[in-house]
C-alpha cells in the first residue's frame, strides 16, 4: 500500500492479509487511517496497480493500493505553463 502525503514522502505499507480481503481491510490493517487522519475516504480516490477501485473491492495476492492526492494543477494547464516558458528562455537567447 501507498499513501504520498505530500510531495517527496511516500508512506509505503507492506501487509500480509487474510485471503479475501477488501480496500476497506487492508486500508484499516495498514494503520494508514490513523497517521493520516484528513484521509476522507468518501472523497479519497485510490486504485490498485493504477486501476481505480472502491472500498469493498477484494484484493488478490501482490496487489498494490495506492492512495491518490488531489491533483493542485490541472495537469494541461501544467505543460501550457511548461511551453510558455521554455519559449520565453528560447526567445531570450
């Protein structure tokens, strides 16, 4: 399991669950909840291996849940802010 908290920090589980466990198991296994208590998991996005997924979804053996942030910048806007600049230092040369 893998929650980023922030940019830089990776809060990064290993857990050995029964089989037929839920995201809802695994995610109060990890203790993940409680270390990180603005976790709203009514708005909390995740997926496994990337995948989105819900709490009641059941895991399989080797699956990774990841914990998604919110996104700050949209990420189009990103690489428009991105072009804009490296024209500007093109342009400045």
């Amino acid at each position: 399991m893998a929650y980023s908290p922030c940019e830089g920090k990776v809060d990064h589980i290993e857990l050995e669950l029964p089989e037929c466990s839920t995201v809802a198991d695994a995610l109060q296994a990890s203790g993940l909840l409680q270390r990180h208590p603005g976790i709203d998991l009514a708005l909390q996005r995740m997926g496994v291996w990337g995948r989105a997924c819900r709490p009641d979804d059941v895991l399989r053996e080797g699956d990774r849940l990841e914990l998604y942030r919110a996104l700050e910048v949209d990420p189009k806007e990103a690489r428009r802010l991105r072009q804009q600049r490296q024209r500007s230092v093109a342009n400045k040369r």
